[in-house]
C-alpha cells in the first residue's frame, strides 16, 4: 500500500471538509489562516500545526467509527416475533 505524503493528506481531508475550516481550526488549536494556506495549497504547515491538525481528523475518524458501530449494532438486534 502506498503511502500519501502528510502535506496531501491534510490537503485531501480539508477539501473533504469545506465549510468546517473555521471549527477545525478552533477545535485544533490552529490559526484558521494556517488552515486556509494549507487547504489552497500556498504553504507547507510546521510540524507542530499539522501534528494538531492530524489529531483532530484521527480523534473525528474515531467518532465516526464509534457511531456506524451502533447503528450496525441498533440495525442487527433482534426483531420482535410478529403479532407481540
């Protein structure tokens, strides 16, 4: 499996992410400028910056996670018998 480069990485999930930009920012720690330059591609993050960025998309993907598990679970339960 090959290996996306950090810069894309941030680049892609921002992209999947337009409207949010401001509440990334805030909720990593970010200047919303530094979220912006990243996203239309005019500057390289600093590693402490796209550290805080990176946790934010983690910590969003496990929610994420944690939500389609219960609605698999709430989906598969078992189904009353007909007529009860």
């Amino acid at each position: 499996m090959k290996r996306e480069p950090l810069y894309d990485y941030l680049r892609r999930r921002l992209g999947e992410t337009v409207g949010m930009h401001s509440r990334i920012a805030k909720e990593a720690g970010v200047p919303q400028a530094t979220v912006s330059r990243i996203y239309c591609g005019h500057g390289m993050p600093r590693l402490d910056k796209a550290d805080k960025l990176l946790a934010w998309f983690e910590k969003q993907d496990r929610l994420a996670a944690r939500v389609a598990r219960r609605r698999v679970g709430r989906d598969t339960g078992a189904a009353a018998p007909i007529g009860q």
